[in-house]
C-alpha cells in the first residue's frame, strides 16, 4: 500500500515559505496547481501514481498552506519559485505536469531557465492566450482560447474583491465542472479556492489572463502530453492549437460522460491516472 504523502517545505530567495505535498519514489513527477487552487487537489495522483512515481504536488506562494506574502503575484515570479524548487529538490528525470494557469508557469519556466533540468511536459486545458483582441477573427479567438474580453476581466476582478467574493469563486468554479461532481466535492474545491485571499487571487488572475503564449508555445521540444475536458468553460479548438504546435506531442480529450471537465483530474482521476502512467512510461 502506498504510504500517506507528507508535507515539506522550502524558502524562496525573496523570503517566502512555500509548502508541497510529497509521496512515493522514482522519477519525479512535480504538480503545479492553477489559479487559485491548491496541492491538496492532486490527492489521486499523489496516492494512485506513487508506486512508482515520486509525486510533488506545490502550493505555489499565496495558495493552499503556503506563505501569503503581499507581493510576487506574476507568473514570471511563479516560474522563479518552481526553478529555486527544482534547484533544492535536483530530481532526475523530471516530469512537470501544468494545471489550468500551473500550465503558464511552466511556460514561463521552460522560456527563463530552459529545458535542461525536464524529460517530460503534461499541460491540462490551458490556453496560449485567454484576453481576446477586438480585432481578432473568432478563429483566432478559438485558437487562442480567448474567452475574456477586457470589460469582462476587470468585471470579474472587482467582482471577486467584493462582498460577494465567494459566491463568485462558487460561480467560475460551477462553470467548470461536470453535474456529477458531488457536492461535498464542490465544497472541498471551494475551500481549496478561498485559502488564496481574494485580493491576492484578483491580481493573479489579471497577470495571467494577460499573457500571451503564441510566440513561445511552438518552441517547445520536449514530450509534451496535452489533455482536455469536453466540460471545459474553454474551446477544445485551442488545445488543438497548442497541439499542433508541438512537435509529436499527444492530444488526450476526456468526454464529459467520463468525467471530462476542467478538473479531469478529480472528475477522471483513474482515466487521467492510466494516461500519465502510458505517457511517462
């Protein structure tokens, strides 16, 4: 039986504790949660693929048990943080799995500090790039994922340091997931999501949103496995996109039946388990 993972930490050069879920040994296989979310949601990866797999979920700075310090909020100082972690830890091989936004770090990461120190990439449903442009086709918004205008950035933002912050955190999070989703699950993701305080979240979000990936996307040279759930608030087209951008990378959609949602990897925590394990071989 796979032993409970256990919780370790490490500080950043700028001073800051950050906290990561670990369990099991072999070539490590580093989680990186997205916006707003938290390690503790990797549960089933962490107790089902660490029989043979070194399994390292992160609460990036502001998330989950992790420091929440008033700065650092930018995808760029998130990359930061992954490569001091990856400079504490020196796993080998390495495989780095992206979540939603935890996918813009690493592409953050992977254009800084290079591909050296990685064997292996795994994005789940992030787009190249979410603000649309007003002049763009609507192609272009489906390639790129762009379902946010930015009228509705600001009106989501404000939204979400309001007095309704956490019915709106239920709400983009409802928007996300399958109906069978339980709701004791629903909540567990909700509490998740508050442990980052709303006005850190807000500046988060708006950093992310705001990227652009299309230049950097089609550099990528590693074994890059792409999954996508049908239930996703996002256009399957711009997985299609990243896919084919990526040289003799693996295109992997989850129907909805099955679970397939932007958190494919609570929903269809088995079927996304036996796609890992094929992939990382």
């Amino acid at each position: 039986m796979n032993k409970p993972a256990e919780r370790f930490a490490f500080t950043t050069s700028d001073g800051v504790t950050l906290r990561y879920l670990q369990a099991g040994s072999g070539p490590t296989l580093l989680i990186l949660h997205g916006w707003s979310q938290g390690a503790a949601l990797f549960k089933h990866q962490l107790a089902g693929l660490s029989d043979h797999l070194q399994v390292i979920a992160l609460d990036m700075r502001g998330h989950g048990l992790s420091d929440k310090p008033s700065h650092g909020y930018r995808i760029a100082r998130l990359a930061k943080d992954l490569q001091e972690l990856i400079t504490v830890l020196r796993p080998y091989p390495l495989y780095l799995l992206g979540h939603s936004a935890g996918a813009s770090v690493i592409w953050s990461y992977l254009e800084m500090f290079g591909d050296s120190q990685v064997s292996k990439l795994v994005f789940i449903d992030e787009p190249a790039a979410l603000l649309a442009d007003p002049g763009w086709s609507e192609k272009q918004c489906l390639d790129a994922g762009a379902i946010i205008t930015p009228d509705g950035l600001y009106q989501f933002t404000n939204q979400l340091i309001g007095p309704d912050a956490e019915r709106t955190t239920r709400n983009i999070l409802e928007s996300m997931v399958t109906p069978v989703m339980s709701p004791q699950e629903r909540d567990e993701l909700l509490a998740i999501n508050l442990q980052f305080p709303r006005t850190l979240a807000a500046r988060l979000f708006i950093d992310n949103v705001t990227r652009d990936w299309r230049d950097f996307i089609p550099r990528i040279q590693k074994p890059t496995m792409i999954t996508f759930g049908r239930a996703s608030p996002h256009p399957v087209e711009c997985q299609q996109w990243i896919h084919k951008q990526i040289l003799g990378s693996r295109l992997e959609i989850i129907e909805a039946s099955d679970g397939g949602s932007h958190f494919l990897f609570l929903e269809a925590a088995r079927r996304f388990n036996a796609l890992l394990r094929d992939f990382l071989g």
